[in-house]
C-alpha cells in the first residue's frame, strides 16, 4: 500500500515527481552511471536517498516488486528501492499507510477520512463529505498558492489478510480489499437530479468494478450514459484499470479516503 498512491498518482504529476529527484537536470547522466538521488520527506524534513540501478528480480528479469505498466520505465521500481532504503527494507514497506506515503512523497498534509467515523457519518449525511471531495477533486491538478490535492481510496479490511497479487481478496463487485486506488475525479452530471459518479483507477493495471457505471454495464447505453461520455470526456476502454462509480455505490465498496494537500515551494 505504501508505494501503489504514488505509482497512482505520479504520471499526471510530473511537477510532483521532479521534486523527488535531487538534481533533475542530471538524473539521465547519474542513472548511466549507476545510481539515482532522491529526495523524501520524513518527520518534517526533506531526506537525501541514494540508490544504485540494480533491482531485485525474478528467474525472468522482472522486478519482483512495485514496477510501471510499460516494463521500459523504471521510475517506480527506483523509487521504491529508495523508500524502502529509507525504512530499512522492502519489508517495511508491506502494509503501512496510504496516507502517510503520500506525504513522504509530496511534503504535503494528510487525513484519513473513515466513512464509518462519526464524523464522516454525519457529513455523509448531511451531504457535507460529498461537496468537500468535489471541491478536492476540482483542485486535484491546480498549481496555485493554495495547494491542490492527491486523492485516494480503499475497500480496508483489518481481518483481512493478502497473500500477494495472486492471492488478493476482492468484494464480490470486484473490488480488491486492503488495496488503494487513486481518486482521480468527483462529478455530478445530468438535469435537475444530478448523478453522482467517482472515477478511480486501479494502479495494478488488471481488475476493475463490475458494478453500475462499470465498462461492461448497460449504464453507458442509456441517455444519460452517452451525456456522461461527453461531458466527462470519458472513453470506455476493457480493464485499463480505469473506472467509474456512483457515490452510492463507492459508500458500499470503499470505506476509507485518502487526502494529501501539497503546498506549493
């Protein structure tokens, strides 16, 4: 969990990722020579972290750990090993918080958002949890002097166990348990009653909701499906790891948000 919000977030965040690398403008020259510098934030300071170029592989030469769909990008896999670097291990990075790595990852300021908490309970209620996410969500990729955000989500599940990308648990809507999706956008659209919908995306690259509003659902087919299609300039791919929910539905899946605001320098 502690590194998949970052692989989430990181391509539409170029700026962000940038500011890991301890000196971007020579990072091709130091990656031929055999290392890489990065730079992370932990206990309220930035922290310089140098790791080499080799990375723990299987029998086939693929990276037994975090690793970009696209296998001729390492940035994840480099990252990782300077995360774990940090922490002491690759083992102390199994589990952890969402939260907590996004904000070792951006310098920014986290909360956990408990849909099961009081307080998430009554702003739930009262409609307060869904204009606070939509106003997250509008400030998701802004660049402004008052920051903008990094969202995230998870079905969490403390009597859950994993046992790796093969042995994962899943609701029976295809959401993965204790695995955290990047939250990529809050909409309402359609006439006077507006339908809510949520797009996330699955950083594994494989699996996605079956639900409402799914790829394969009959929602798309509809009026309003083909409304939501333009006005969100959303383009149904087959399992890009890409999707969309309705705020009932994601209430019902997930039970936990993640939210990093990033100020700017």
């Amino acid at each position: 969990a502690a590194i998949a919000a970052s692989g989430a977030t990181g391509s539409e965040y170029g700026p962000l990722f940038k500011r890991l690398l301890r000196d971007p403008e020579r990072t091709a020259e130091n990656l031929r020579r055999g290392f890489c510098t990065f730079v992370l934030y932990k206990f309220g300071r930035w922290v310089e972290v140098t790791v080499d170029t080799l990375l723990p592989c299987n029998a086939d030469d693929k990276p037994i750990f975090a690793h970009c769909r696209d296998p001729n990008e390492l940035w994840v896999p480099l990252l990782e090993k300077a995360y774990a670097k940090l922490h002491g291990s690759y083992e102390a990075l199994d589990g952890g918080s969402v939260t907590a790595a996004l904000v070792d990852l951006s310098g920014g300021v986290g909360e956990n958002l408990d849909l099961a908490g009081d307080d998430e309970y009554h702003e739930l209620m009262d409609g307060t949890l869904w204009r606070r996410l939509k106003r997250y969500a509008k400030r998701s990729s802004a660049s402004s002097g008052e920051g903008h955000y990094l969202l995230g989500a998870a079905l969490s599940m403390s009597e859950v166990v994993d046992q790796g990308k093969g042995g994962v648990h899943q609701s029976d809507q295809g959401v993965l348990v204790n695995h955290a999706y990047t939250l990529l956008d809050v909409s309402e659209v359609g006439g006077v009653d507006k339908t809510r919908l949520l797009k996330l995306r699955n950083p594994w690259g494989s699996g996605e909701w079956k639900g409402a509003w799914s790829d394969e659902s009959g929602e798309w087919k509809t009026a309003l499906g083909k409304d939501v299609q333009r006005q969100l300039s959303y383009t149904i791919e087959g399992n890009d790891r890409t999707f969309m929910i309705s705020w009932e539905d994601f209430q019902q899946q997930f039970n936990r948000i993640y939210v990093c605001r990033v100020y700017d320098e």
